[in-house]
C-alpha cells in the first residue's frame, strides 16, 4: 500500500518538535488589535432572493487583516433568529467562496452559514472574489521550499517566521469541541502534520482516520460534522 508517513500507531503519539516563539501570544494579540482598528463596519446586500428563497443569502463584505475587505456569503436559513446556530466556513487552499448553491446544505438543515473568501486564492479549485493586497507573501505549502531551494541565505528567518503560524503550537490554544479527519495517503496535507496539531489539543476532541483516503474528504465524514453540530453546537 502506498502509505508513506509514520505507522498509525506512531503518528496517535507523534509531537511537533518546533519550539514555540516565547512572545507568540503577544504577537497575535498585536495583530488583532491592528486588524480592529483599521476595521469599517461589514456590509450585507441580500442576493437573488427569488431564487434561493426560503433561504435569505446575503453578499457580504467584513475587514481583514490590515482593514482589507473580505467578501463571504452569509446564508441564514427560514425561521432563524438569535438563537440560531452559526458555522463558519474557512475555504481550503487555491479555493474561494464559490457560489451559495455550493453551500445550501447546513442552512438546509437550520443552520446559519458564513463562508469566507480565502484572500487571494480563490480559482483553483473554486471561485473567490476576494483579491491580495500588494506585497502579500505568496509562500504556503510547496511553495517555501521552492522559495528556500534558490534563497538557502533566507532558510533560518523563513523557519523563524512560520512559527507564527504553526497549527502544532497554535493548536494548544483551542478551547472548543474538535473534529478532524485524516487520510493517510494525503501527500498533501501529511498525517503526521494532522497529528501534530491533534495531539496538542488539550479540550475534547475525536480524530476520524481513514486509511486508504488522500486529501479530498470521503462524503461519510460529512454526515459524522453534521452529527457533531447536533451533538456539540445545537
């Protein structure tokens, strides 16, 4: 079988080995505060209301990072209210918002759903309407060590900076339920990266691990999300 990873039984104990940036909190902390003061009030325009009635969709645009906006979808199911659940949707990588048609299954269900532009990936895999402001970095995955295989000089501040960014140390961070999914012929996202952030989470959390998947999600997991909304959310 074309596994290539750690054995399962390995990467259930593996640990990321990256030290934490000591000012890490800090760091973030900062980024936030800027990112709220250069913040305007978010915009919704209701969108194609014939047509996805009894669902009320909305175009919306909210500020990022540095007071850039962000376009999102904001679908709200019939009937809903202050109480309503509300999922919040983060686009994977080369992925953007797409169309709501693409999203109608939790509001379908009575969930709320805000589904967010990825900035400036949006066409590889699914529309986006959200651009990158000049001089954003273009640096995730395959690309850093494409970047550091020409740039070798800037090899220790580049592994310095994603520290930042770590999912394995910001993972001991998450206060809420989890649930993931792995599969473990993901050549792109490596089980032992999943792993490394699971096993750093500290509050209650459950991993489904299927053995014979790559990177797309099997269509079973979506139905064990939908039972962890009901279970954890509603």
């Amino acid at each position: 079988m074309p596994w290539f990873d750690l054995p399962l039984d390995q990467l259930r104990d593996y640990r990321t080995d990256t030290a934490e940036p000591p000012e890490l909190d800090r760091w973030w902390q900062l980024r936030l505060e800027e990112a709220r003061a250069a913040a305007r009030p978010p915009a919704l325009t209701r969108y194609e209301a014939d047509m996805y009635a009894p669902v009320e969709v909305y175009d919306t645009e909210f500020s990022g990072a540095g007071g850039d906006r962000i376009r999102a979808w904001y679908l709200r199911p019939a009937g809903a209210d202050g109480h309503t659940p509300v999922v919040v949707k983060f686009i994977g990588y080369g992925g953007g918002r797409g169309l709501p048609a693409e999203h109608a299954l939790l509001p379908a269900l009575g969930y709320a759903l805000f589904v967010m532009d990825t900035r400036g990936q949006g066409g590889r895999s699914s529309t986006g309407a959200t651009g990158d402001y000049p001089g954003d970095p273009d640096a995730p995955y395959t690309e850093v060590p494409e970047f550091l295989a020409c740039n070798v000089e800037l090899i220790p501040a580049a592994l310095d900076t994603l520290r930042y960014v770590d999912c394995a140390l910001l993972a001991r961070r998450i206060t809420a339920r989890c649930l993931l999914s792995v599969g473990l012929m993901d050549t792109i996202c490596p089980p032992s990266t999943v792993f490394a952030a699971y096993n750093e989470i500290t509050v209650g959390k459950d991993i489904s691990v299927h053995p014979f998947t790559g990177h797309a999600v099997p269509a079973i997991q979506v139905e064990r999300q939908l039972r962890h909304l009901r279970d954890f959310l509603c």
